[in-house]
C-alpha cells in the first residue's frame, strides 16, 4: 500500500505501510517504510497520532533509546514531538529507525521449533542489546516474535525501538515467553498451550524468566544473557538436532556418559564379590589359549589360599612346585630330569641376554668410532632438521622475497558483529614481531567458545602473483591455523581456497606444496590457546613469501 503522511519533514518520502496500526494509552502509532531523501536509505518512521503533549513521553524514551549502540535494538536515527497540525510540515510527532532487512521470528517460528543452538545464540543476542537498554535506565518493549527480525548476516535485530510503553519486569517475562515459542514453534491449528519441550536448562530458564515468584523469578536480562553465555551450543544426543542457523557454525561438546556399573563414590572402584562357598570354579578355555580369568586362583591378597582342589597355596615366594600329584605316573628321574631342565633356563635365559647386551654395546661403539674417524678426515655428516610448524613436503615451492602487504583486516564471517581488535592489524605486518594482534577471549572452549569455526585476517598484496608460503610468529604458541588464498576478495571462507596448515610454534614456515598465484593471503585461526580467564590466540608478524 503507497500513501502519504502529513506532517512529516519532507526528508522523509513514506512507501508501504508495514504491519497493522498499535493502540496505546495516548494514542495510535502508525509504521511506515520511508526513503530518507537526504541519506537515500530506507527508515522505518513511526507516526503517534495525536502529536504535541500526548506523544511527550514516547518521544522522551525515544531521544535515550538514541544514545544505545547494539546491532540487537534499530538505532533511532531522528525523533520529534510535533506541533500537533497535522497539515503543516514537522507538525507530525515520529520516530524515524533504522530499516531491518530479514526474516520475522514469527515467519520462521511457523515452520515449527528452532534447533536448540540458533535458539541460544538468537536470545543471546538479544538478551544482550535489551540489557544495554537497562542500564541506562529504558524498558524496551515490544518483543515479540514479530519485530525481532533474523538478519541475513547471522545477527538479530528488535524493530521499532523503543515501544510506546514498557517496563524492566515486562522485558524480562516477553524474553521468557520469546524463548518458550522458540521451543514450541508457531504452527498454526495446534492446540494451546503446547507442551514446553527441550533441553531441561532452557526450559527451566523460560519458566524463571516469566515466574512471579519471590525467589524463583529471573532477577534480570542481564543475567538470561550470562545463562546463555555460559551453557554449551550443543549437547549431542540432547533430541535436539543442532542445525546450521542463517549465519553461525557450531562444534559439538563432549557428552558423558553414564557409569555401567552403577554410581560410586569419587575416588573410588566398584567392589568385588569374592569367592561364596558355593562356587564352583573351572578352569576354562574361552578363545584359543585364552583362560577364563575366574578360573585362576588368586595368590596374594585377601582372597588368597583357597583352590578348588581343597589344597593350601604356599606363601608368596616359595617354589609352587610340590611334586607330582598322587598317582600321576611320574617317578623320582623324572621330577629330577624337570628340576634340571628348569635351573637350566633360570642360569641360561640371563647369560644369553647380558651376551646380547655385549654384542650391542660393541657394534655401537665400533659405528662411533668410524664416524670419528670420517670426521676426522675432512668429511662433516650432514643433518637436516625440519622446519617447526610447516605444513609443506621436501618438495615444497622454493621461496624468494617477502610480498608487499597493501592492507589487511579481520576476517570474522560468523562472528556476531563486534570488533575483535580490529584497529590492531596493522602490526601484524609492521616489521616488528614485538608488536601483536589479538582475538578477544574465548571462554568455555578453544574452538572459539563454540560460537564459530573461526576467523582470521586477510591480507591484500595489491595484485596477483606466484607465492611460496608464508611466516607466522607468535609470543602465543599453541594455535591452530590453515593458509587460504585467492584471487578475488571473497565474505566467505568458501572462497578461500586452502593451501597449508599447522599449529603454530613462536616462528613456523607454513610452505605451500607448488607455487599458488593469488592476491588475498587468509589467515584462518581454528583453534585458540588457553590464556589465563579463557582462550585467545595472538599473532605478531606475519610475511608473505613471494615464490623464488
């Protein structure tokens, strides 16, 4: 629907009316996609009818909500009370917000549930931006599956902030009831309410989140943010499949599993039932030559000295040979033909081993002595130590001298918007190993807190050329890196073609297979270093070698 607003600034151009009409205490709020003439951007303008005085205190919690800056809230960009004449020019009160490109919850919810991961990162996300607002003091208002919108970069975002009305407590319980529909879906034909399903720590946080109780309700946003923060993404075997989102990547955590023979207490081994005087032990072959274990007697211990032949074992360390057994056909030549034969392997086994131990110890020395004497004759022997940390074979390409790096940033595809120490980059090619960049610190996790596969910073060389690898030293060793390239500047790793790897030592030569003709260097970071409070990984120079 194409229309006009009267009394707006003539900056704004109105488009389409978007979503229906919001009846409030002091008036109606109209919604109106616009083209900011001036910027040539779209804005979302929100017109409270009647202006003047009724629309003060929308306004006034409109000119605070100016002052936040989180990717989770629609920035107000202008605001006006209005003179109230409808027909003159500025005479309308409105709120102009940034415009939210994607996809509504509630048109995703309705194909059903989300998997358990996005719903964490989706109410992270914006428990986060809502708890920026708290502490200056504003209750956002209006979450519903609605206005939060699902950006097509992997972040979320709260249209028409703030609401004409709201409250601290209300924020808490609409984040509770969003978190419940995230769990149930918004199927249409349904009964109601749906059956609160899913991992047991989200279900427990939505009812603390909408609870009235004293001691039970959720004392605020901020800490429904620190709960998602802390919980690990993915549980598997939790009935909730973890499914890429729109914009993130998951790694899947450890599961425990429960002990088989039942609970015990820390430190301590299941027990052993002893032998009862009515069991019957037989010497048994279960596979081959394999015995049955519990047809051997115990010889120490506190099950020892019982046989199944009724007969007393002898103390540990004395000769366990007692004879032959009773009518067994064995005479006295024979038992000493044995014996005999048995002292010979106990005076032999021990000769034959010390006659080795010689024969060793000669041929060793003898090779000593002819390497000296090589030595000694002008000949050195060649050793060949490998590079720490390269990824290449001995036929690596040959490397001539360093590339011009032109410029580089960070590389965050599946990061959620905020700066990972951008401004830093700089000295991860200024010469010196000295100065570094870093990642902001991961916790929970070295796979970036399973938030993400990872991220990096590429490099621009200004223009195509033959490279050999490239160097990496770091005052952090421990990391986890691959080396992608490309001709073309790519927003996601897909584009990067992956020609080395390794772990990162505090200097390592990562040396391509063949030479790769490629103007953007990535490095990719997979794997973080354990770093005091979480994980973080840190590089300090970075050089691009040039193919010889």
């Amino acid at each position: 629907m194409t229309s006009t607003v009267t009394g707006l600034p003539d900056r704004y151009r109105p488009l389409d009316q978007v979503g229906p009409d919001e009846q409030t205490e002091t008036g109606v709020i109209q919604t109106w996609r616009a083209k900011d003439r001036i910027l040539n951007r779209d804005v979302a303008v929100r017109v409270h009818t009647p202006a003047g005085p009724a629309a003060h205190a929308w306004i006034t919690r409109a000119l605070t909500a100016g002052g936040l800056a989180t990717p989770a809230l629609a920035m107000v960009y202008d605001a006006s009370e209005g003179s109230g004449d409808p027909q003159a020019p500025g005479g309308a009160a409105y709120v102009v917000n940034e415009w939210i490109d994607g996809v509504p919850l509630a048109e995703r919810l309705a194909e059903g549930p989300l998997p358990e991961r996005e719903i964490r990162t989706v109410l992270r996300r914006l428990a986060d931006g809502v708890a920026e607002a708290h502490r200056v003091g504003l209750a956002v208002g209006g979450l519903t599956p609605d206005n939060v919108v699902l950006r097509p970069n992997g972040l979320v975002g709260l249209r028409g902030v703030p609401a004409a009305s709201g409250s601290i407590d209300g924020d808490v319980a609409a984040l509770g009831a969003l978190l419940e529909v995230c769990l149930t879906g918004l199927r249409p034909g349904e009964a109601e309410p749906r059956p609160l399903r899913g991992p047991s720590d989200l279900v427990a946080l939505a009812r603390r989140a909408r609870s009235t109780e004293p001691g039970q309700a959720l004392s605020s946003v901020a800490a429904m943010a620190a709960i998602l923060a802390d919980r690990p993404r993915t549980r598997p075997g939790a009935g909730v499949r973890s499914e890429q989102p729109w914009g993130d990547r998951q790694r899947p955590a450890e599961e425990q599993r429960p002990d088989p023979v039942g609970p015990s207490a820390p430190g301590t081994v299941p027990p052993v039932r002893p032998p009862g005087a009515g069991d019957t032990v037989v010497a048994a072959a279960v596979h081959g030559d394999t015995v049955d274990a519990r047809s051997v007697p115990p010889v120490a211990g506190a099950y020892a000295g019982t046989r199944s032949d009724d007969r007393a074992l002898p103390p540990l360390g004395e000769d366990l040979y007692t004879g032959p057994p009773t009518g067994s056909g064995y005479d006295d030549e024979d038992d000493d033909e044995g014996r005999g034969r048995r002292r010979l392997l106990v005076v032999g086994l021990p000769l034959l081993a010390l006659l080795v131990v010689i024969g060793l110890a000669w041929w060793v020395g003898t090779s000593l002595l002819s390497v000296a004497g090589s030595v000694d004759e002008g000949s050195t022997p060649s050793i060949s130590v490998p590079t720490a940390g390269a990824s290449g074979s001995d036929d690596a390409a040959p490397a001539g001298p360093a590339a011009t790096v032109q410029g580089a940033e960070v590389f965050d595809p599946e990061g959620d918007g905020e700066p990972e120490n951008d401004g830093d980059v700089p000295l991860t090619y200024d010469g010196d190993p000295g100065t570094t960049w870093s990642t902001v610190t991961y916790r929970g996790s070295a796979a970036f807190g399973n938030l993400k596969s990872g991220m990096g910073i590429v490099y621009d060389l200004g223009s195509s050329q033959p490279l050999a690898g490239v160097t990496v030293t770091t005052p952090r060793p421990g990391a986890t890196v691959e080396i992608r390239t490309a001709d073309t500047r790519a927003d996601d790793l897909d584009g990067y073609e992956q020609v080395a790897s390794g772990t990162l030592q505090e200097s390592s030569d990562l040396r391509f297979d063949e030479p790769v003709q490629a103007r953007y260097v990535l490095l990719w970071i997979t794997g973080l270093v354990e770093s005091g409070d979480g994980f973080t990984g840190e590089i300090g120079e970075v050089t691009v070698q040039a193919a010889g």
